[in-house]
C-alpha cells in the first residue's frame, strides 16, 4: 500500500517548524517554510548560503485555512441551490427542461477563463489577490440575481459569479495540496463545501416553501455571506503577497520555475486527472442538479422534502470528505480507499433505483453523497503526489477547469434526456457516470514512494 503523506520537504507546514535543520546531512538545503524566516539559498556549492528574514510575510496558516474553509462553504452554498431554483426558474421565466438547463452551461466560463489568469495572479499579487478578487465576482452575482433580472441577464451574472469560483477554487485546492498532512487539510477543506452545499438547499428550501418568499430572496442571504467571504479572506491573506508566494515556490537550485502552460500536458497524470475529475464532478453535478425535479416528479414528494434530499446528498459528502477522506485514506490508502467508496456508492445507487419509497430513496441519496465524498479531494492529492510541485497551480487550476465542464455538461444533457425519455432516465445516468469514474480511477499509476530524507550516502 502506498504511503500517502507528501515528503516533508516537498509541503508546505501547516504550522512553521522551530528546529533548525543541520542542511550538512542532506544533498540540498531545506525548502523555505511559510513562516516568519524565510531563507534565500545560493545554487553555487562554494558559497555559503545566506539567510534572510522577513517579518512581513504570513504566519497565520491555521486563520488561513479557516477563511479559505468559509469561502468553500459559500461556494457550496451558490453552487448546491441551483437544483432548488431549476423548478422555480422554469415556472418564472416559463422554461422548459432543456432551457433551464443552460445555467449549468455558464457555470464552467469562469473556469475556462481563470485556469489562464490564476497563475498571472499569483504571480503579480499573491494569494492576497485571490482573496480580493474572488468574492468580488460572488458579490456581483449575488447582487445582480437578487434584482430578478430578465433570464439571459441572469446567464450573465451567474457565469460572472463563475470566475470567482474557479479562482478560489483551483488557488486554494493547489494551496492546500502542497501542505503537510494535506489529505486532512483537502478533506476539512472540500468538507466545508459539501457542508455549505448541504446549507443551501435546506435553508432555500425553507424560505422558498415555508417562509413563501420569491427566489430571488435567497440570493440577498448569499449576498451577506460573499461581503463576508471577502472580508474574511482579505483579512486572513493580506501578508500574503506576490514576494511571498515566490519564495515559497523558489526551487532548490534558483532555478526558475516552469512558467510555460503546456508544461503540465507532459504528465499523463494531469490528463487521466482530468478525466476523473471530468466523472466524478459530473456525477455530483447531475444529482444536485436534478434531485430535487427527479423527487417531484419521480416519487411525488413535496417541494420541501425534495430540498431536503439535495441537503441530504450534500450532508452525506460533507461527512465522507472528513470522515472517509480523512481517516479511511490514511488507513486504507487513497487508492484502494476510493475503489472501495465507488464500488459501495454503485450499491446505493442501484437500491435507490429499486425501491421506490421517498425516505427510503433520501436515505439512499445521503449514502451516496457520503461515498462521493472524498473522490475530489483524493483525486487533488494524488495529482499533486504526481506532479513537480512548481506545476501544482497550473494543474490543479486545469483538471478543476475540466471538472467544471463534466459538470456542466452532464447536466445540461441530463437535462435534453429528461426532456426527451423522461425523469426516471435519471438513476441510469447516474449509475453509467459512477461506473465510469471507477473506471478512470483505476488508470492512474502508483503513488511514488517518498524518498529518503536526511541521508548523507548516495
């Protein structure tokens, strides 16, 4: 079984290490920290090499990683409650399946758009830049919906709100791979998505079908909440800036690190990721997406209990990404670990499609989001175990890219099918993608073992 954790010179610290490290006993001097001491090592072996300290720069991992955390939680938030809004867009703006289904089509350009901007930002500006950019364009968004605009206006506002959403999302998944014990940190992180995600539709839902109040006041809750997102990671990251994050990304020799984009397309790793993350994202997509109009109509729940069970599927996830990603992995190993999520999540999705009683198919919907948990995080980390960690933005910034079309896509088709055979299409589909995510899975190549550290023979 391939051990998980990252060499400790190859991550980040989640918090700064105070002994000193003896460089006489290994082949290359340590890697610069994110602490208060920040070393600048000459590549000549006859000079001695020279220290510096900067007291500018960030200490604050922990504050970090729980801003990044809330941010995840509103991105779940915005993300989840578009399968809540799906009827009420149709009934608004009087849409068929197949036109509603364009907001899950918007949703990748800021993706598309930030996988070429997201590396230009770190560079000139830091992670403090995507603090300040980010949750801007979830405040634009989240204003521009809240007025109820005409639905092409609403396209452009959501596609907007998507550029935020895939720079917070690809930074700080790349920022959190590169971190020591970083499977724990993936799964906190990507935990606090699901846990926003599992928010939304239950307090959508409430509002919408308890409280009477129009869609669109929903999106005034989601307004508060990215003023603030912004204000917590600006807070949070702003002694993170572009010096900093070139330091910590300064390779062993000074040698430059690679800038060029098609340098993550040499590994096979980053392709066969993309891939996954094409599935399993996909996956996800189409059951929040859909869930609520499959419970409506399939089985005849009521409009309330079809939002509990999206808030089931996203409670299930939230438990499986710190659960199962962050205690199963290190037990089992990611590999195996995953194999064993998918194959049971096929089981539930089979006896979800069998027995057609509404609280037994919630049940079955929260189990499932509970074994679909952890595959977004592993797939992360083992594509940062894979690839050079100079390459980590890029790739990372990419497969998500990529995730993001699988779920938009998936959707979007789920969507013309439904439109065309009906709703009960849905638990086919469902089952074809998980089985195809196993698939991909297995492709990836082993773990590399990690090297030996400190040693002074060859």
């Amino acid at each position: 079984m391939e051990p998980l954790d990252e060499p400790a010179h190859e991550r980040e610290p989640l918090i700064p290490r105070d002994l000193p490290q003896d460089s006489t006993l290994s082949r290359s001097p340590p890697r610069p920290h994110n602490g208060v001491e920040t070393r600048h090592w000459t590549s000549d072996p006859g000079k001695p090499a020279v220290g510096s300290v900067d007291t500018r720069r960030s200490t604050n991992t922990l504050p970090q990683i729980a801003a990044a955390m809330f941010s995840f939680i509103v991105l779940g938030m915005l993300v989840s409650t578009l399968g809540v809004m799906v009827p009420r867009f149709e009934a608004y703006y009087h849409l068929t399946d197949l036109k509603v289904s364009a907001i899950f089509l918007v949703w990748p350009v800021g993706y598309v758009v930030t996988s070429y901007l997201n590396g230009a930002i770190h560079s000139r500006f830091g992670r403090r830049g995507v603090a300040a950019v980010g949750p801007l364009f979830h405040i634009v968004l989240a204003a521009v919906a809240a007025m109820h605009p005409p639905f092409p206006v609403l396209l452009v506002a959501m596609a907007v709100g998507s550029l935020g959403t895939g720079v917070l999302d690809g930074s700080f998944c790349a920022w959190a791979g590169g971190m020591e014990n970083a499977n724990v940190v993936q799964g906190f992180l990507h935990g606090s998505y699901s846990a926003g995600a599992a928010l939304g539709p239950f307090l959508a839902g409430t509002m919408l079908e308890v409280g009477h109040l129009p869609w669109y006041a929903w999106y005034y809750v989601l307004l508060g909440a990215s003023i603030i997102e912004s204000l917590t990671l600006l807070l949070a990251f702003r002694l993170d800036d572009a010096e900093t994050y070139h330091s910590s990304h300064t390779t062993q020799d000074t040698t430059p690190s690679p800038t060029s984009k098609t340098a993550i397309f040499k590994h096979p790793a980053t392709w066969i990721c993309a891939l996954y993350f094409l599935a399993c994202v996909g996956t996800e997509n189409a059951i929040s997406g859909w869930i609520v109009v499959f419970m409506t109509r399939g089985t005849r729940s009521s409009p309330y209990l079809a939002s509990l069970t999206s808030s089931l599927f996203w409670v299930g996830q939230a438990l499986g990404r710190v659960v199962l990603g962050a205690l199963a992995n290190d037990r089992l190993g990611v590999r195996a670990a995953t194999i064993v999520y998918l194959l049971a999540a096929l089981v539930f999705e089979a006896l979800f499609a069998c027995i057609r009683v509404p609280a037994f198919e919630a049940a079955m919907v929260a189990l499932l989001g509970f074994c679909l948990g952890p595959l977004f995080p592993s797939g992360v980390f083992v594509l940062a175990r894979l690839l050079p960690r100079e390459l980590h933005v890029a790739a990372v910034s990419f497969v998500v890219l990529v995730g993001q079309v699988g779920g938009a896509g998936f959707p979007f088709a789920l969507g013309a099918l439904v439109e065309t055979l009906g709703i009960r299409v849905f638990q086919a589909v469902v089952f074809a993608q998980i089985l195809a995510t196993l698939v991909v899975w297995l492709a990836f190549p082993r773990l590399p073992p990690p090297p030996l550290e400190d040693e002074g023979c060859e």
